[in-house]
C-alpha cells in the first residue's frame, strides 16, 4: 500500500495509528507501566525526552521492549520528536 500512496500523493506525509501501534506492543508486553512508557516514548516532544523515555523503557521493560519500539520502520512516522524535526 504505501508504494502506491507514494506514487499517488508523494508530497503528503503519513503516519502510522498509535492506537494500532499500542495494541501491538500491548500483545507482547503487558501492564498499565509498559502502556504508560509506550506513551512517553511516541509522545516525546525533543530529542532529550524520547532519549530518557527509552532509558526508562530499557530498565523497565527490558531491552526486547525497546527493541521492538526502534525495530519500526521511520521515527518520523510514529514518534512526535521526529514528525516536528522533519
């Protein structure tokens, strides 16, 4: 789908549904703490606040869970910090 978005509106930006991103990530890893650093880490704002969002993700949720989170595709389609950088 997105080769023929691209060629269709290649000028517009796109994002990925974090609603759909959580629910993925909530499958592999549960509880309210991991929801709630899944949140700090897609909403960061700077380059700083996604930084330490990950460190504390890293320590809480192990290294699997932040894995999961840098293993998607462009951070300028699901991470705030990336979108206003862009």
């Amino acid at each position: 789908m997105e080769p023929a978005l691209d060629e269709l509106w290649p000028e517009v930006h796109r994002r990925y549904c974090t609603r759909y991103l959580c629910k993925n990530f909530k499958g592999h890893y549960l509880g309210p703490l991991m929801h709630q650093l899944f949140c700090r880490v897609v909403n960061a704002y700077s380059e700083y606040t996604f930084k330490k969002a990950l460190e504390r993700l890293v320590q809480e949720g192990g290294r699997r869970a932040t894995r999961w989170m840098l293993d998607l595709e462009n951070q300028e389609k699901w991470c705030s910090h990336a979108l206003i950088s862009a």
